[in-house]
C-alpha cells in the first residue's frame, strides 16, 4: 500500500531553505509572507497490505533512516498521492 | 493564514534522492519496498486570510518560483501543519 510521510523541522529550528524561499518570494513582488517552513514528502508504496503494519513499517523506517528525529519530526499517513 | 504546498515529481521523471532512499531502506533490512519517492512540503504561512485569495496567491507562487512545472506538479491544501 501507499504511504506519505511528511517530514519537517521542529519549531525553533532554523531553517535557511525556508528563509531563501521567502526572500525570493519577497523579491519576485509577493508580500504578506510571514513565514515559510520547507520540509521533506516522502511517497513510499511498500508491499504490505494491512493498514497497520505498513504504517507501523513506515514509523520504523522514520526512526532509522528518513527523519532525523533530533531536529525533525514525521507524519504518516497512508496513500494520498500528491 | 496557513497553506500546505506538496511538490512532487511527474510520473516518468527519475528520482535519483528516491531511489537513493530506496537503497538505503533495503540495506538496513527493510524488504518489501516497491517504491519511494521523494518530494517537497513547503508551509506557507499567509497575512491573506481569504481562503480563495491564499490558495490562489500560492498557486502563482508554485508556478513563478516553487514548482519547476516541466517536471514537477504542486498540490495546495490550507493549513495542516505537519
């Protein structure tokens, strides 16, 4: 089944690439921009079918390898492909 | 007010970060992975507080700077901050 897992700073952690994008957007004329946060979206389809298992699956996958679960935390939620 | 934006890769467009993360899942033992891949969540936080008016200012900010739309597509959502 379909995964995504949505992985973003914690609040308070810096976060140049959001900034970069908010100057930029400043630049190209947009304003009424308070603020801009760019995180990771990660499309896993994995062969397990139950619900459960594949998002316990994902969690474990977050822990280890996809979220640096110092400075990010993670959000799974099964399909919903972007 | 707060807007999700979900970049994401065009089907057919190579994922080398995807593929990448599909390697390392199956070398810390991690079967049964079909497909990973990986795309961008950027969380824009508005001073527009009109819901039509963020989504449509946002959707002129994924095409002027925060898509490549040759090989990307953008999905706008309000709020849910991950």
């Amino acid at each position: 089944m379909k995964l995504a897992v949505y992985v973003t700073l914690k609040p308070g952690v810096l976060d140049p690439q959001g900034a970069a994008i908010s100057q930029a957007l400043a630049g190209l004329g947009f304003d009424g921009v308070q603020g801009v946060r760019q995180g990771k979206l990660i499309e896993l389809d994995l062969a397990e079918e139950d619900r459960d298992r594949a998002v316990e699956t994902a969690t474990r996958m977050c822990e280890k390898l996809l979220a640096n679960t110092v400075i990010e935390t993670y959000r799974i939620e099964p399909a919903e492909p972007a």
